[in-house]
C-alpha cells in the first residue's frame, strides 16, 4: 500500500481507504485540504467574495463623525513602589555557579604594591565588602555578579597608586608623609575608571584611612535633593542638606572603626550640643539625624580631620589623624549649570552649591585642603556624560601643560572663539602660579598583553570561558579588545561559546 | 506625590507657572508634598490665593467668552455655533475643532440653542442680547435638529 505520508515535504495526506489504480477520476476526487504545507490547496480554493460590493453607497445620508473609542485593556498591576528602582540599582557580587579559584590571593598591604603579582587577580577581602558597599564603590553593571567573589587585576596604574598609598601613609622607603596627590582619572569607555577608584577606596581602607567618596556626582547637580539658599552670599550659595546628611551616613558607615577611635578636638561653635568628649562618630550622626544641621556637621567634621593640633584646652584626647581618600565619579556633571534654579528661575551653576565647590576647592590648594595628607581622585565618566566642551578644552590644556606645553605658545589648546566656553571651569583649570603642583591627569589606557591574560586567566579559571587561554587567543582578544580596555575584555570573556547540537534526525 | 505635579492640577497653574513657584521658594522640582517644610507651604499658599485660579479663572473665561457673543462678533458667533473659532478649515477634518451636529443630537437643549441662535444670526443678523427679533423659517438641517 502506498504510504499516506508526502515525500517532498513530510506532511500526511488524507488517507484514503482505496488503492491509488481504483480512484475516481480527478474531476470527482475530494481536494486535498488537510495539507496544509501544499500552495495547490490555495490556489484551487474558489474565489472569495468581494465584501461589501453590493452595499449601496449611501450618499443622501448625513456624514456624522464617528470616533472610534479607545480600548481600555487590562493591564497587570505595577511592581510596588521602589521595587523597580531597587532591582535597578541591585549589586549582586557572588554567583555561587562560578568555580572557586584556588591559590587567589587577597588585596592586603602587602599584596597591592608586589609587582610579581602583577597581572593577576586579586579579591576584595571579605569583611571590607560591607563597607566598599556603604561608600558605593560597586556600580550595577561591572559584572561582579559573574564570578564567585569580587576580585579586581592588579595592572600598572594599579601598582602606581598603591606604592603611592604606602608612601602617604609613612611606609617603605622614600615616605612622604602628610603628601596630597590630586588627580583627575579619564579614559576611554571600559577603561576601568570606576574601578580604579573602588580600588583606591580598598587601599583606603586596608591603610585606614578615611575614606569619602561621592559615588556619583550627577546626584548632587539633579535638582533631586533640596536645597537652600545661604543667607548673606554673595553670588548666592545653596546647600543641599540631605545629600550632606547622606555622605555622612556613607561616611560613617564606612569608617565606623577609624572615626570612632577619634575624639573632638577643636571647639565648634555651630553644635552647641556637641560634648567635648565625643567622637567623630557620634559627631557625625548629629548631621544624620538632623539635616537641618547636616552642613555644620560637615564642616565640623572636616576641620577635624583636617586638624593637625588640638585646640588649647583639647589636647587630651587629640591622636594624629589619619590621612583622607577623597573619590567623585563622573565629574563632567559638576562642569556645567545644574538643574537647580534660583529663585529668579536662572540656572544655578554647579559651582554654586556650596557642596560641590567644597570638592572641588580640594583640587586647588585652599583652606579645606587635606592637610594630613591624602590622595583626591576626581574621575570622569564615559557611560553617564554630559557632553561639556569647556570640561574636554580644559583637560586638553591640562595634558598638554603635562607634556610640557606652555601656555603661551600657539600649540596650547584654547577654547574656539564664540563657543561659550565656560569661564568658571576654565579658572578651575587654569594652571597655579604657587609651589605647590597642581593636579595631575591620569588617562587610563588598556591593559598590556601580560595583563590581559592574567585576567582572561581568570575567567577560565571560573569555569566562564571554555578556551585554552594561550599567546596567539589572547593576542587576538587583546587587539579585538581595542588594545585591552578591560571593559571589553570582559565583554570577549564572559561571551560563552556553546557547541551547536546535532538536530534530531526525522523518520 | 510630586509638588510639581500637584500644582499643575489647578486650572490656571500649567509647567511654566509651577516650576517658577517652585524655584521661588527653592523646592527641587522633584520634592514631594510631605516633604515640604512647614514655611514652604505658608508661603505657596500666600501666593496661591492672590492668583487668579480655578474657578475665578474659570469665571473669567466665560466672560471674555459672553462679551465676544453679547457684542456679536464673528468669534462671538462662532463661539456660539461651536465651530472653530480661529478660522481653521471646516470642509474637512473639523473632527477636534468643533462640536458636530451629530452630537449635538444628544443633547437636545444645547441643540435647539444654537439651531435658534443660527437661524437668526444666518438670516438677518437681527439679534438683541440672545433674544430672537424676527422668526425665520427653518432649512432641512435645521428642521433635522
């Protein structure tokens, strides 16, 4: 009996009872209409009725307007209030699928400034993650969620700013005790700026240091915390009490260990109900408690870090403060007006929050400099960037003064005529005439090849990529990766490679 | 819910209003209503009732509307027909402009109104304070009404 199936395309046929030589003629035989991968049935299928042509065109009756009303559909009730925001904005640092690495190494003291380690991997020390959590160190999207604990390479620049960190300190040889470094961090996208700085919060923390950081600078220039004007300033200043109150709680929070063990020293007239005896820590939460008083308790709190002798009468208590890390990410929002206004409806210039510009004073050699010594990272960011031009001619010239350049001779970048620039960035940026230097630029580049391959290393090694990691694949990454920007090198190492199944045969 | 917001809900106060008020008392245009301090709130209220809001605002526009019918202008008349006023087109796509006969069928107070009012500003321009001077007999579309 001949099979119901069609060969050319596997679809079953109607199955017919009676032989094929026994079959009517085709006049009679039933279309085949069951199979539905043949066009014949289409094409054979008789023609459809044109609709509507036999309705009349009614054309003695009045036009009236119809409007069609919209649907309202049933939608699914929305996540809870915040619940969007918090899975947004949710760091997840462990995948427990990912393989344990044996033999990695911790950052310590010691660990951060070895340069045979160089290239590898280094974890975060466990307990130090709470607080590299309360500063923000940990952005949503860096992909810590993909390995089985938090781990950062340890490149060049990496090196470079832990020999610094040891030598602020007073260790190892050739301290620099009480020494400022300023720098301004850029780099291409994927550069590894943010985690340049989380890097420095780390050694911050391993050194003790105090560590304040605002982990995004557009937060402060939103207009989404209030604000207030300062009587009596003259161009208007503002504070902005609850983004205050909030860097004290990450403050605190973070430097619970080392605030704590530091007693008021200076008299501050503003907190009448601060005790002599109390710690910074306890000075600290006054600002958290209250906003109203956030700003004083800043400013308290920074002239007693930055003390270097106890006021007469105080000198019991008073131990050597210890130096101060000091990291804004995504300065380029600070460069411009923000979204505040003033209560004629101008635009506040960034400048003028009184918050901002103590940050940036830190830059220059003011009164609020860090006079225990300290390191002030101030990095840009690539991936949450206003375009500002004043901000990219001012880092040029920045640059070219680094290489060497005068100011007054014609290869020194300057702002085009008409463009706008903006006088009051330009000023900040304009180069010192005292003895002390002024901040540096560091542009983060890629990672070199050796490097490159400690970190893709890394990846294997926690079963994420099925390679063999060796020169020539690694030669390759690197210069897809745009010469090592480790952004993209985790982008080519987190990509899983899957061999392809055999499909499943049909009989 | 967001201040702003809140205060763009009167008749009368729109973005460029409230964001003004806002920015005269330093609220950050994100604040929320609980958020405010209590002095905050003395002085938007303060403000508030000297401006002209809601139903004072309200009021006024019907006026402005019953001056232009009262002095039989053109804009008056339209006003009254429910065409548009500023001259668009209403051969075709009238649909946002004006009030359609057809509508107008389902509510038979405002219907007979207007009809009546078209008829004698159509026929003769005769016309005292809302009052019909000469009866005039009705076209077919009239009649419809």
């Amino acid at each position: 009996m001949a099979s119901s199936w069609c060969w050319s395309c596997l679809s079953r046929l109607r199955a017919t009872p009676t032989p094929r030589a026994i079959l009517p003629p085709q006049s009679i035989t039933p279309r085949i209409t069951t199979a539905s991968f043949h066009s014949s049935a289409v094409q054979y299928a008789n023609p459809t009725k044109k609709k509507g042509s036999l309705v009349a065109v009614k054309y003695r009756q009045g036009q009236t307007l119809r409007r069609k009303k919209k649907k309202t559909t049933e939608r699914a009730r929305p996540p809870a209030v915040g619940e969007r925001k918090a899975l947004r904005k949710r760091i997840v640092l462990s995948n427990p699928n990912a393989l344990e690495i044996e033999g990695m190494q911790d950052l310590s003291s010691e660990t951060m400034v070895d340069a045979r380690l160089r290239g590898s991997v280094l974890g975060l020390p466990v307990p130090m993650l709470d607080q590299l959590r309360a500063v923000q160190a940990f952005k949503p999207k860096q992909g810590w969620s993909i390995f089985r604990r938090p781990g950062t390479v340890l490149r060049r620049d990496t090196l470079e700013m832990a020999r610094l960190f040891e030598k602020i300190s007073g260790e190892g040889d050739g301290a620099e005790k009480g020494k400022v470094v300023k720098k301004i961090i850029t780099g291409l996208k994927g550069s590894g700026k943010s985690v340049h700085l989380l890097q420095a919060m780390a050694m911050g923390f391993l050194k003790k240091w105090v560590v304040v950081t605002v982990p995004d600078a557009r937060d402060l220039v939103s207009g989404d915390t209030s604000y207030s004007p300062i009587e009596g300033t003259n161009p208007t200043q503002y504070v902005q009490p609850n983004a205050v109150s909030a860097l004290l709680m990450r403050t605190v929070e973070a430097n619970r260990q080392v605030l704590s063990s530091l007693k008021v020293s200076q008299k501050h007239s503003a907190l009448p109900s601060l005790k002599p005896s109390s710690t910074l820590e306890d000075l600290a939460k006054l600002g958290f408690q209250d906003a109203a008083v956030a700003w004083p308790v800043f400013q308290a709190l920074w002239t007693e870090l930055t003390a270097t002798a106890a006021a007469p009468g105080m000198e019991k208590d008073f131990k050597p403060r210890p130096p101060m890390l000091v990291t804004v990410d995504g300065i380029g929002h600070w460069m411009k007006e923000s979204a505040y206004r003033a209560s004629d409806y101008t635009p506040v210039h960034a400048h003028d929050l009184v918050f901002v510009k103590h940050f940036l004073s830190l830059l220059l050699n003011g009164q609020a400099s860090l006079k225990n010594g300290g390191m002030v990272l101030y990095a840009t960011s690539t991936s949450n960037n206003p375009s500002i031009y004043t901000l990219d001619v001012a880092l040029d010239q920045l640059a070219a003064r680094q290489t060497g350049v005068s100011p007054s001779s014609p290869e020194y970048p300057a702002p085009e005529a008409y463009s706008g620039a903006d006088a009051r960035v330009l000023e900040l940026f304009k180069p010192t005439t005292g003895k002390e230097p002024q901040f540096e630029l560091q542009t983060l580049g890629g990672l070199t090849r050796d490097e490159a391959r400690g970190y893709l290393e890394y990846f294997a090694r926690s079963g994420l990529l099925r390679e063999e990691v060796n020169e020539s694949w690694v030669g390759e990454k690197w210069s897809l990766s745009g010469g090592g920007i480790i952004g993209e090198l985790e982008k080519l190492g987190r990509h899983v490679r899957t061999t392809a199944q055999p499909a499943p045969v049909l009989n | 819910m967001i201040e702003q917001k809140s205060l763009e809900t009167f008749f009368g106060i729109g973005n460029h209003t409230s964001s003004r008020l806002l920015a005269r008392f330093n609220i950050h245009p994100t604040c929320r209503v609980g958020e405010l301090a209590n002095k905050q709130v003395l002085d938007l209220t303060a403000v508030l009732s000297d401006m002209k809001i809601e139903n004072d605002l309200r009021r006024e526009v019907l006026n402005d509307i019953k001056r232009l019918k009262e002095t039989g202008t053109y804009r008056g008349r339209r006003h009254a027909l429910g065409l548009p006023v500023r001259g668009q087109r209403t051969r075709t796509q009238v649909g946002v402009s004006f009030v359609p006969i057809s509508c107008l069928s389902l509510r038979p107070d405002l219907a007979t109104s207007l009809a009546l009012v078209h008829v004698v500003l159509v026929a003769s321009g005769d016309f005292v304070a809302g009052r019909i001077k000469t009866p005039v007999k009705l076209n077919r579309m009239e009649r419809r009404l």
